[in-house]
C-alpha cells in the first residue's frame, strides 16, 4: 500500500492549513496599510487641488509601478540595516512581506477610492460601494502574492509546499502535493471572487431604475 | 712515500664516505628548547613577544566565546579545542595563561592592538588574512563547508544541487562556489538560524562550516533527520600572531604545532572535544615524517599546507570604482558601495543578470499576449470541447500562486530537459505568460461575449474588437507580467535580482546593491506601462466604430 497519501493527509495538509495562517495574516496586515495609505491618498487625488493630484497621482504611479518580490528584498536588505533615533528599523519576515505588499494594495485602494468618491459625487452610494468588492479582490490577489515569503525564509503555505514536495523522488508524488497546494489557496480565492460577484450582481441589481 | 699517498687515499676515502652519510637534522624539540633559552636570556631588553610572554610568566590567547565544541565561555572559564589548546601551549611555555574573548570581527584588531600575544579562534588561512597577520604553520584544524539536509533527500553530486535552494549566511566565502553550481541561495545574517530553519523545513539544504555543524550532529534528534551531503571548499585553521614585533614567538608556536601533531596532542585534544579528527590523523602521519620532523618542517612545502586563495580578480577599473566610492562619500556623507563592478565574477553576474532580465521581461510580455489571444479565443469559444478545458485551465491558473505556478513549470522542464539557466528562464517566461495570460484571455472572452450579444460582429471581426474592447486588462496583465519577473529569481532563473542576491553573498554593499536593484526595476516597468499604454491606444482604436 502507499504510504503517501496517509502521509499527506496525516502530516502534509495540517502543516499546509497551519501555515496558511500566515499568508492570511500577512494579506490582513498588508491591506490595512495599504487602506491607510491608500484613501488619504484617494481624497488629495479626488480633492487636492493641482499640486494635490499631481502629488498623489506620481506617488500611486510609483507605487504601481515597484514589483513586490524587489521591494521585499529591499526591505529585507536595506531597511534592517536603517535606524532612525537610535531605534533600528529592521522588521521580521512575515512584517517585512507585508510591507512589501503595501505599495500594490496602497495603489489599488487609491484607485477604487477615487472611483468611489466619483460615484457619491454622482450620486450614486450603491456604486460607491463597489469599493467593498473590489477590496476582497485585491486582499485574494495579496493572499496569493504572499507566497513569495517563501524566497526570504517566511515559514508560509508555499514554503511548506515547497519543502515537502523537495522531500519525494518522483515526479508524480511532487505533482500531487503541488496539486494539493493549489486546492487549499484556490478553494478561498474562488470563495473570495464569488462572494465578489455576488457582492457585484446584488449592488448592481439595486442600482438599476425600477 | 707509498705509504703516504695509501694514507692520503685513505683519509680522502673516509671523508667521502662521511659526506655521503645522512646528516642527522636538528629536531623541532632542540630547535624550540635552542629558542626558548635565548628568548629567556634577553628579560633585561625584551625585543620580541616571546621574550616579554617567558619573562612575565603569563600569554594572553585570544579565543572564542560562543563557538560550540571549540570555544565556549563558562563563567570565568574557557573550554573547547582551542582554549584546551592555548593551555598546552602555555603549559609547553612553562607560564599561565589569561584568556582574552575575541570574535571574528575582532581577533585581527586586537592582535594588531597588542591586546592578546595570539589568536587560535576559528580563524580561517586565506592570502586575503596573510597581508594582515602571521600565521602559524603547520595548521592546527582545517574545516570545510557541508551541505546538510535530510536524509531522504537525494544528494549525490553537484549536479544534484543545480536549482536547488540552500539556506546560506551573508559573507561566506564558500558562496561563490554553490553560485557556479547553479544553485539558489538564500541569505540568512546568523548561521545559529539555519538548524532551526532545517528543523522547520523552511531550508531543505542549508551550507556550513563543518566545525559549526559539528556540535548539531551530536543532538540525537538532527543527527537522525539530517545529515552531510557533501563537503567542499577546505580551508586550513591556523593560529595567528601580530605581523610585527612577534617573530620568535611565531617561531616558538610553529615549532610547538610540528611537536603537537607529531605527538598526536592536538589529536587528543580533538577526540576529547568530539570534533571530526579526519584531518589531524592524517597529519600526524604527515608531521612523523623525518622530512618534516625537522626545525625547518615548518617552511617546507612538501609538509605544510597552503592558504585558501580567497581574492576575487579585480576588474580593470576597481581602481575607479573605488576612487568614485570615496568621493561620493565624501562629497554626499553617503556609503556607496558597487561590489559588481569590483571584481570579474561580480560583474559578470551583473551584466549577465541586466541582459537576462530584459530578455525575461520582453518574454513574459510577448507570451502574456500571445496566450491571452489564445484564451481569449478558446473561452469564448461556441465549441464547449475547446471552452471547457480552456475554463478548467484558467481556473487551475487563477487558484495558483505565481511562486507555485513557476516551481512547477521548472520541475516539468526539468522533467524533461537537464537544468540549466536557459531553461529556467523559458519556464519563467512560460509561467508567466500563462498564469497572466490566462486571465486576460478570460477578460477578451467576456469582451467577446458582449460583443456577439450585440450582434454587430461576427467571425474575425468580432474577436479584434474585442481586444480592443478588453485592452485595460490586457494592458493592466501584460504590466503584472513585467513587474513579475524577478519571482524568475525563484526557480533560479539568472536574472538581475538573482545575480546581485549572488553577488552579495560573497561581498559587501547590500545597501546599494537593493536600491538600484529597485530602481532599475521600477524604471523597467515605468517603461513598460508606457509602451503597454500606447497599445492600449492602438486596440483601443481598433473597437471604435468606423
């Protein structure tokens, strides 16, 4: 009989769940700075004034534009070595993922803010609240993202994938514990876009004149 | 007058005969004893270390505090190899000893501070350390880097390290070798981290000195799960003195080494210590040679071991880079440092990794849009044979991290061909295409949909315009596509992120070496959103109604 798959539901998957926590944990912590940042940024986009716009507008195009995985590393690199009043900035891995993930999520709330204060401008509360879809979708595009932890040591779902399938001689095994790792991050991220969708269809089917 | 040419001949013979007889050479035990009397006669003007360490009956060593099996602090007290050492050469000196705490940031300074007489603290013999103290010859240890991981991991050879991650601390000079094997290193500060990181099975492989290892391997737990895989780039232990002022002590030690590993003293030391011996045995046999178990053993080369060739090849211009260094220092009060372009392996990775970047990065672009055509078509498709798995696929795509999606495209390609930093790079490019691609496809699809819906085009027509109509996606992808790239650095693809996290493990500058790493990057994609938005503008075109 073979062993592996008692081995992967006995060990594998509770070690997989257990880890995923982390990646949870980094996409809550990367979105609630990225909101932060994000929505002042929004209002000084929707109400600043020239200077404000152009201000906020180079800051969000800047932060779109710097890739998460290079960001990381800077982070990891630079930053723990920076001190400011004598206190060191240096952060632990799954603060220093999070952050990394804060320009995207920075930017990404900027946006649906500025789409949403258009809207109440318009009138329209119920297609301001597309803001609230549009955040799930990016907190399940962070949750995804977040693997990346597992190139800085970060012991997170995908570190633990990786680190099992390492373990198994042949290339069917290795398939399977990956096929595995994609059902655990997939089943929530297709939960998440459907409760999106009907997030979506219900503010939709509210905002249509009767 | 016969009878005295017969004596002539005869004495001429004897003196022949004698010449010819092996000269019995001074042993290294006359030569120390012959020393020390002539150090301890100079106590009225002490000229050298040596005369002051035998005339003030006390030698300072300088050793390790947290270094386990050989040299660890307890209380006031020292033990391990080392410190066991130091004591039987003060005892062989006939004085005390006063241990003085050095670590590998200090033990250099504070022999040219004259704070300790020597250091025995793990320090490694490279010709970079040879322009900075003395060292003593013969070596008293010599240690390697090991590969540690766990038994069920088949590692035999190099070859079966290529691609393979393996957990390494900044600065260690055996990282320049595991990057000229094609493997992927990742960086940890402190080597106390790296059993941990084993034992959690974040690291699969970690790279260590086998001296560090050594104390692990005694915990029955990880002597069960792991073991050594492999050991490589030997590098010889030797003990040091100040460069000046000690030459008779250097003299007295070198002799004292020949005595220890003749006499199997150093091998007692070891065993007591539970070390790995591999390397005393052996010379122990080498150091009971009569060749050289001599006074001059210790200058022979036929005996003795040379240093690790350490120094890097410059490159033509560091002579420049450094000048620039320190007149941006200067001039700005910033620490710039550009270890890529100091020497020729570095900026050979740096080069290679600028090149292998933007060939990624126009790879992923062109198989974004390529497989985004290609699902576009397939999920908006009347045929459900071609849309379902085509929506299977997507599906699959979406739920998969990129970092997964990435690992298991290199272990299929390598499934198929050997690995090597082109393959890693086309699976990177494929990875990328296919997991952007896949949902921009989906975004053309619905654009298709729509548009049949309206009913105002059909068959080729109605799928350009919906490029068009879907050209924010696609564009919005195909910059995810780019900004993506470096997560190529992962599976081992050799692109710039993956050059510089190599060159900073064997050099300083990480600070620098980050910045432009991210601005090269942002300025990258910049670019990329720029030439992404005038396509956007050219579909864009393509869907307004003549």
């Amino acid at each position: 009989m073979n062993a592996l798959p008692h081995q992967l539901w006995s060990d594998f998957v509770p070690r997989l769940l257990s880890a995923m926590v982390t990646n949870f944990e980094i996409s809550f912590i990367a979105l609630a700075l990225g909101l932060l940042i994000g929505l002042p940024l929004a209002l000084l986009r929707a109400r600043g004034g020239a200077l404000g716009v152009g201000v906020s507008a180079t800051i969000i195009s800047l932060m779109r534009a710097a890739p998460t995985f290079v960001v990381m590393f800077f982070l990891l690199n630079v930053l723990r070595d920076v001190s400011v009043f004598g206190v060191k900035l240096g952060m632990s891995g799954v603060m220093t993922v999070a952050v990394s993930l804060v320009p995207y999520s920075a930017a990404y709330a900027a946006d649906a803010g500025v789409e949403a204060l258009r809207q109440l401008r318009r009138g329209s509360p119920l297609g301001a609240l597309l803001f609230l879809p549009n955040i799930t979708r990016a907190f399940f595009v962070i949750v995804m993202s977040s693997g990346a932890a597992a190139a800085i040591g970060v012991p997170e779902g995908i570190s633990v994938i990786l680190g099992e399938a390492a373990l198994l001689p042949s290339l069917g095994d290795r398939m399977i514990v990956f096929a595995i790792g994609i059902v655990m991050f997939g089943v929530p991220l297709q939960l998440g876009l459907a409760l999106m969708r009907w997030l979506q269809r219900e503010l939709g089917r509210r905002m249509m004149p009767v | 007058m016969i009878r005295s040419l017969a004596r002539g001949l005869w004495f001429a013979l004897l003196a022949l005969l004698m010449a010819g007889a092996p000269v019995q050479a001074e042993t290294p035990d006359a030569a120390l004893a012959e020393l020390l009397k002539e150090a301890r006669s100079g106590c009225a003007q002490p000229s050298d270390r040596l005369t002051r360490i035998l005339c003030g009956g006390q030698v300072r060593p300088g050793v390790r505090a947290y270094y386990p099996l050989f040299g660890m602090r307890d209380g006031t007290d020292y033990e391990g190899y080392e410190p066991d050492v130091a004591r039987a050469i003060a005892q062989r000196l006939g004085v005390e000893h006063e241990f003085v705490r050095v670590n590998a940031a200090s033990r250099i300074p504070l022999l040219a501070e004259d704070r300790v007489d020597f250091v025995i603290a793990t320090m490694g013999h490279n010709t970079q350390r040879d322009g900075q103290v003395r060292f003593i010859r013969p070596h008293y240890y010599q240690s390697e880097t090991v590969l540690v991981g766990p038994k069920a991991l088949p590692i035999r050879d190099w070859q079966d390290v290529a691609a393979r991650t393996i957990c390494v601390t900044v600065g260690n000079g055996s990282n320049a070798e595991l990057v000229s094997r094609k493997a992927r290193l990742m960086l940890f500060d402190e080597a106390g981290v790296l059993p941990e990181r084993l034992k959690d099975k974040t690291c699969t492989l970690a790279a260590q000195d086998d001296s560090f290892f050594a104390f692990y391997f005694i915990e029955p737990a990880f002597a069960a799960t792991f073991e050594q895989k492999m050991g490589f780039a030997q590098v010889p232990w030797g003990m040091a003195v100040a460069r000046t002022g000690s030459d008779k002590l250097a003299r007295a030690l070198d002799l004292l080494s020949q005595i220890f590993h003749r006499d199997g003293v150093f091998l007692e030391i070891a065993r007591k210590h539970r070390i790995g011996t591999a390397f005393l045995e052996n010379q122990m046999k080498v150091w009971q040679r009569p060749e050289c178990n001599t006074a001059d053993g210790s200058t022979n080369r036929a005996c003795i071991l040379p240093a690790l060739h350490a120094s890097l090849q410059p490159t033509q211009f560091a002579d420049r880079v450094n000048a620039f260094e320190g007149w941006f220092e200067g001039k700005f009060g910033l620490d710039l440092t550009l270890p890529m372009l100091k020497t020729v392996p570095a900026l050979s990775l740096f080069l290679n990794g600028v090149v292998n970047s933007l060939i990624l990065i126009a790879g992923a672009l062109v198989a974004t849009l390529g497989f985004a055509i290609l699902f576009g078509f397939a999920l908006g498709s009347e045929w459900r044979l071609l849309r379902w798995p085509a929506r299977l696929v997507t599906v699959v795509l979406q739920s998969s991290p990129i970092v997964l999606t990435l690992v298991i495209a290199a272990v299929l390609a390598n499934a198929i061909v050997p690995y090597s930093s082109a393959v890693a790079l086309a699976a990177s490019i494929l990875a990328l295409g296919l997991s952007n691609g896949s949902n921009a496809g989906q975004a053309v699809s619905e654009a298709v949909v729509s548009l049949h819906h309206e009913g105002r085009h059909t068959g080729r027509e109605l799928f350009v315009h919906a490029l068009g109509r879907s050209a924010t996606s696609i564009v919005s992808f195909l910059v995810n596509a780019a900004k993506g790239t470096p997560i190529a650095s992962f599976i081992g693809a050799p692109e710039l992120l993956s050059a510089l996290t190599d060159i900073t493990s064997f050099s300083s500058g990480r600070a620098t070496t980050y910045c432009l790493l991210l601005v090269f990057y942002t300025l990258v994609v910049m670019i990329v959103v720029w030439l992404c938005n005038r396509l956007r503008a050219w579909l864009e075109r393509s869907e307004v109604p003549a």
